[in-house]
C-alpha cells in the first residue's frame, strides 16, 4: 500500500468549512500521480516515454464523514492490475485512523496511436508489484 498526505486548505472548503466533495476527488487522484512519480512513471511521461496512456474509464466515491480545514488525511492507495487495466482504490483516514472516504478509479492501458487497449508494459507492472492489494 502507498501512503500520501493531504492536508484540507482554505481554497479545499464551502462555506460551512467543510472540504467541497471535488476537492476529495482531486485529493485522491493527487494521491495516484504521487504513486505513479514515486514508482518513476509518471502519468505526463507516459505517452512519450513509454507510448502509451492511462484514461480513467470509470470512478466512484463514498464520503463516510466531513473533512475540515486543517485536516490531515492521508489517502492509502491500493493498485489491482488486470491484463490491460490499472485500478487505484484510495481510502482516506484522518489522524485518528478513522475512515472519511473511499474511492477508486479505474483506468485502462491504451497506446498513444489508437483507440483499443493494450496490455500494460511489464516495466510497468514491476514497478506497481509491491502496491498491489490482496486478491
């Protein structure tokens, strides 16, 4: 599992001093492009490093108490790697261990010249290994 600290800001809450729910969203796709530069493919190099992209195709959210300003969360990120298919799942815990979201995104491997997908590179698949979640 990868861990990544997210701290709620003034710019992240409405006006009940509550995180905004896309400010969550954000957060945890925040916490995915820190895994991808972590592991040394960063979502931005992809398409001219390695010829390939990561579209997300589907997500999905649960917000299970409020976050406030000045809040720390850190977003623990789980990766499950199909033949073609990458899926992030993210849940959120405030400094307390207690659970304030889940979430998941769930992307598919495509080569930069088309439109089908591809099966994920194996440099790739080695460098995720070690984030994968149980079976």
């Amino acid at each position: 599992m990868y861990e990544h600290e997210w701290v709620c800001r003034w710019d992240h809450v409405d006006v009940a001093q509550r995180a905004y729910f896309p400010r969550l969203v954000n957060a945890m796709h925040q916490a995915g492009e820190a895994l991808m530069e972590d592991v040394g493919w960063p979502y931005g190099d992809n398409p001219t490093e390695h010829g390939m992209m990561l579209p997300i195709v589907e997500i999905g959210y649960e917000f299970d108490r409020p976050v406030g300003m000045g809040d720390r969360i850190v977003i623990e990120v789980e990766v499950e790697m199909g033949e073609s298919s990458l899926r992030l799942s993210f849940t959120g815990r405030d400094h307390d261990g207690e659970v304030a979201f889940t979430g998941f995104e769930q992307h598919v491997c495509v080569p930069v010249e088309g439109d089908h997908s591809t099966p994920l590179p194996d440099g790739f698949r080695d460098a995720l290994e070690s984030y994968e979640g149980p079976e």
